[in-house]
C-alpha cells in the first residue's frame, strides 16, 4: 500500500460514509438512489483498501489449521501475505457481485415491510370491502354500508373556457379537452351539488382556481358546467377532481364503485355477493402486491446483469492469477508437490478469497441498506428493520464460489500439463 492508495481508499471511504449516512435523511424520491451510490463508493473503497488487510485477515483464518501438520495452509497463508495486492484483485469482483445482491435483494425486502405498514397505518381501525371476482363494488354494496369511503371513477373530458360552446360547434370533437379521472365522492364535505374540489397540481395544470367555472364533458356525452368550491393541497385519498357522487352516477351509469372504507365504529358485511371483507393489514399487503411483483421481476433483473458480469470478472481474474502463478506451481511440483495437492491448495485459497470478499460485500452494504430503513420508518410512521433476502445473498455466494473455483482450478491444471509436458 502506498501512500497515494492509502489516500484514495481513504478519501473514498470518507464519501461512502457521508452517503450512507446521507440515506437516512435523503427525501423518499432520492433515497434508493443515495443507497446505490453509498453502496458504489463502499465497494470502491473496499477494494481499495483491501491489500492492507487481506494478508492479516489471512493469517487469521488460516491459524487453526496450522497444527494439523499440513502444508496447504502454511501454502495458503505465504501466499495471501506475500502477494497481497494479487488477492486484493481477485477480491474486488467478488466484492462487488455479492455488494449488489445484498444491496438490491435488501431494498426489496425491506420496501416489502415498510410500505404494507405504512398503508395500513392510514385505514388502521377500518373494514375494507372489496370486489371478490368482480371489477368493482355495485350500488348494492354501496347500500348495505351507508357509512365509509365509497368513491365512485369514470374518465371525463374537462374543456377550456367556453368550451361547451366550441365543442358544439366542432361536432363534439374533444381534441383540445384535459382528459381526467373524476372522482365522484359522498363525503360532504366533497360532494356539494355543482361544485368540484380540485388538488393544487391538477388546479394549477388547467389554469383553474377557486370561484371559476369549468365545463366537463361526461361519459354519455353531456357537458355541464361546475364551479370549483376549493382548491386543496394533493391527497390521493381524496382525489384529484372530487364531485358530487350522485353527478358521476347520473352521467355513467356504468360506474363501478373503488374499495368501500367502513369505520371502525359501524358495521361492515359481505352478505352482498362478489364481496370480501379486510383488516387494514390484510388490506395493505394485498394492494402491494403488484407493486411487489414488479419490483421483484426488476431486481431480479438487476442482481442477475450485476453478478453476471462480476462472475465473468472473476473467472477472469482467477485464470490471470492461476496462470501468473505457474512458476509457483513448478517449484511446488519440484519439491515433491502432487497434482492433487497442488489442486486442493488452489480451490482452499480461491474459497478463502471468495470467503473474505463475500464478507466485505455484505458489511459494505449494511450501513447504507440500515439508513434507507430509518428513512422509510420516518416516511411510513412504523417501525421498519433491515431485512435482508438470504436465498438471493446464499445464491450469489455459492456460484461465484464456484465459478471461481471451477476457473482456478481448470487453469491451474493446464498449466501443470504444459509443464509436464
């Protein structure tokens, strides 16, 4: 290690450190990024910084076999303090495949828990009733639970000033209408006869405010014209473009109702058919459920392209060590070395390699994956642990073992042929 390696690795440390750090404070939209680019600079660092410690780190786990009489570990263990920086290069790929598997199965994992809770903190105490087989609640449903949520969609055309008037003119053309998903609600607080709530980004994207008249052509057709009574900061629990219930109802009557959101305090049934009652819990997990199925098949993706290239990094790096060490093997071989001998030594040091990288892939890993789960605990108010995916983490693991070990040796034979031969 020279002074100017000393410097880089410790310099890029510092950063990783300030990023991992960063995570737990980052805003929801930014902090899976800060935790990819904390676990970058970590794995940098590590491999920086691993010729200082792999020959120490060597001698430790290679020190209770010592008195077993073997040469293969007194081997092993010349080898890793000797010719540190040769180890540290066939550890660096090693780090980075298992550094992006914890990484990306983690995020996942963890997203898992700490979306569902935070959900179902928002509809705590409350009955969900939802479509069982059907697409949507009828206004059967909606009478057996007078009380709760019970929001009713339909896609509605909102016109320009006047628009009413040109669009006849046009022949009912809509091509210079907004096309949005009006909510129609039977909050009273939302539902006053003639009058729409609007969220600020969809007020500020029409150029609509308080008091003005907007014109909204409805599924059979019909425009009519609503006055906007309040303009509100977003809630997507309530709605973008809120009306009275009775408005969509009357204007599509083909309008099936969203998921009915029964109080804690009155009573919620699924006699009607196509009906099926949740807890909030219950609720929460199933309406992840897509989103999760999602993010699986794309981190999937991501951990198979990122220890793809890793494996074909180490293969690599193992056959350039192998067949750098031929002279090695020769004078082994001269001082009464067998092939097989020779061939265990390689396959134990290449493990021992895999080993110590796949440790450090972990620990380089954890402190940025720990502040994504303090940020997601401050964003979804519960309590979110660091979970970790160990099938994806032990998957990882074994096949760069073996891709290593399978390079390692393959190389490691040939060369003895050549030099028999």
């Amino acid at each position: 290690m020279g002074s100017g390696r000393w410097i880089a690795g410790l310099a890029v440390l510092g950063t990783g450190v300030l990023l991992a750090v960063g995570t737990a404070t980052a805003s929801a939209d930014n902090r899976v990024n800060m935790a990819i680019f904390a676990t970058m600079t970590l794995i940098v660092a590590a491999a920086v910084l691993t010729s200082a410690f792999i020959g120490p780190v060597g001698r430790f786990l290679t020190a209770p076999f010592q008195r077993g009489g073997s040469a293969g570990p007194v081997l092993i263990r010349a080898e890793l303090v000797a010719n540190p920086r040769r180890a540290a290069s066939l550890v660096a790929p090693v780090i980075a495949a298992i550094g992006f598997t914890v990484l990306l199965s983690g995020m996942v994992e963890t997203m898992r828990v700490a979306y569902p809770a935070g959900e179902a903190l928002k509809v705590s105490g409350q009955t969900i009733v939802t479509p069982d087989g059907t697409p949507g609640n009828t206004d059967e449903v909606v009478a057996a639970h007078p009380v709760g949520k019970a929001a009713l969609p339909t896609r509605a055309f909102v016109l320009d000033d006047g628009g009413a008037d040109r669009s006849a003119e046009r022949g009912g053309n809509t091509a210079d209408a907004t096309v949005l998903d009006v909510l129609g609600s039977r909050d009273p607080r939302w539902s006053k006869p003639g009058e729409a709530v609007l969220g600020e980004s969809t007020a500020g994207a029409l150029g609509l405010k308080k008091g003005q008249n907007v014109s909204v052509r409805f599924a059979d057709g019909k425009v009519v014209t609503l006055r906007v009574g309040a303009v509100l900061p977003d809630d997507p629990a309530r709605g973008a473009f809120v009306v009275a219930r009775g408005l969509v109802r009357a204007h599509d009557p083909a309008a099936l109702t969203d998921d009915i959101f029964v109080p804690g305090d009155a009573k919620a049934t699924d006699s009607v058919p196509g009906t099926a009652l949740h807890d909030a819990a219950a609720y929460a997990l199933a309406d992840y459920d897509t989103d999760a199925e999602l993010t699986d098949s794309l981190a999937s993706m991501l951990i198979v392209l990122a220890v793809g290239y890793s494996v074909i990094a180490v293969v690599n790096s193992m056959a350039m060590a192998a067949h750098g060490r031929r002279r090695d093997f020769e004078v082994m071989r001269t001082a009464g070395g067998t092939v097989r001998q020779l061939l265990l030594v390689s396959a134990c040091e290449t493990a021992l390699i895999v080993a110590v990288g796949a440790a450090l892939g972990v620990l380089v890993t954890l402190a940025p994956l720990s502040g994504m789960a303090t940020g997601l605990s401050e964003t979804t108010s519960s309590d979110v642990d660091l979970h970790l995916n160990t099938g994806a983490i032990t998957t990882a693991v074994v096949g760069t073992l073996l891709a290593a070990v399978v390079a390692g040796i393959a190389v490691t034979a040939k060369t003895m042929r050549r030099q028999a031969a």
